[in-house]
C-alpha cells in the first residue's frame, strides 16, 4: 500500500469511526466507544509503559516527546502529562483535526499533518522520547523503515525510541494474505472496494541489524507484544541513540 493509498484508507474510515479506527475492538465498532472510556485507555497505556521503562532504567521525563501515528491524540496528551512539550504526528487530517479539538485534555501538545515519507517539521536532535503503538504494522515496510531513519535523526543523543511492530505471521499464509491486499486495492482503484487496514511485519532480527546498521540506534530490549492479534508475533522494541 502507498502512501495516498494509505492515506485515503485512513480519512475514509476517521469519517466513519474515528475512535474504532484508532483503536480497533470489534465490541466497540460503529461508535460505541465511549469518549472517556476511550482516551482513559492511553492513560492507562503510557502508565504501563512508564512502568516498564523504569524497571530497565529509563525515566519517562524530558523536554519534548514523539507520538508517530497519533489519530486522534490517545497517546499525546497522556505523554504530554510527562514532558515539557509533545508532538502528535498524523498522515490524516481528519486526525489531526480532532485531535486539536481535543486539546484540552493535555498540556502543551502541538499536531502535525505528515503525508510524505519524511519529517520535515522535525529538526534534528529535537526529540528526547518517541514512540509509536499499533501503527506500523498498518505502513508498508519500505516506508517504516524510512520513518525510523527520520526518527532516529530527529532524536537527541541518549533519546529513546520505543515503538510496537509485528515480526512475523504465526498463523495464515502471508502470500495469500498479500494477494488479498492486492485484490482489495484493485476493487478499490476501480470504485468497487471499502476502507480496509494492511497489516505488516518486519522479522525481528532484520529490523535490529538495519537499525543498528543504518542509525546510531542501540537495541536495548523488546518485550513480546500481542497488540496485533493472535495471528501475529508481535514486539515492544526499545532503542536507544548513542
């Protein structure tokens, strides 16, 4: 899927169902998300990592953080309660517009529409702390990797990079999965098909040796991450700029 692909895909189905498309429980489909409910869950999200980080050493503390794929703020405004500043990044405007609308719920939050395959509005060692939860799975490996390289240069030296991605399908084919990407977008080009998520992996090992190779990136742990469903291995990665 390419970027205007992925891109359309998203404002189709924020038009739909905002709060769904960000966090997607099949209980809660066709609105039924309850607004507090809903943004109580980044609460609870963020204060689950913050735990996990101080466990391995890292403080959840510094002047601006990242939240790469931030729909509709979920994760922002509760990184926002721990840093000086935070930054919600979005390829929809739809997203991001809710998101500024939405800004009371946090201090300090500033978003930004991205819809290229850089981070132009990034500067380089600007960031303390970056994260990313349940989003690249849904981004085509070429471009993940290419948004981790802007990350990466974006981060201060000692800056922290934590972000979820699947590895691996345990169950299914992955050629028949693609092929069933490939169908979808077709039905789509020709005015047939709906809004639809691509799910994506990168093999753990693979994704290491590129960070580690192509950035000043040190791996520092990953834990097992079932936030892409049963079907998939699914991690929490930690790195750490040198």
């Amino acid at each position: 899927m390419n970027l205007s692909r992925l891109q359309k895909n998203f404002e189709t189905l924020a038009a739909e169902d905002p709060l769904w498309t960000v966090l997607s429980d099949k209980s809660k489909k066709g609105g039924k998300w309850d607004t507090s409910e809903f943004f109580q869950s980044g609460e609870d999200c963020i204060r689950g990592l913050q735990e996990r980080l101080e466990r391995i050493g890292i403080p959840m503390t510094g002047e601006t953080a990242l939240d790469f794929g931030c729909g509709v703020g979920r994760l922002t405004y509760p990184l926002s309660r721990r840093f000086e500043h935070a930054i919600g990044i979005d390829i929809s405007e739809s997203m991001i517009s809710a998101a500024r609308e939405n800004s009371n719920r946090g201090k300090n939050c500033s978003f930004l529409l991205n819809t290229s395959n850089s981070l132009p509005a990034l500067s380089d060692a600007s960031i303390d702390f970056a994260y990313s939860d349940i989003v690249f799975q849904h981004i085509a490996p070429r471009y993940t990797k290419h948004y981790l390289l802007e990350i990466s240069r974006a981060l201060k030296p000692g800056g922290i990079l934590v972000f979820q991605l699947p590895s691996h399908l345990l169950q299914g084919n992955p050629i028949r999965k693609q092929l069933q990407y490939k169908l979808k977008a077709f039905l789509q080009a020709i005015g047939l098909g709906s809004a639809y998520f691509e799910m994506n992996a990168i093999r753990r090992e693979a994704l290491i040796q590129f960070l580690q190779s192509k950035t000043e990136l040190a791996h520092v742990q990953d834990w097992d991450y079932p936030a892409a469903g049963p079907n998939w291995q699914s991690y929490l990665y930690v790195f750490r700029k040198r």
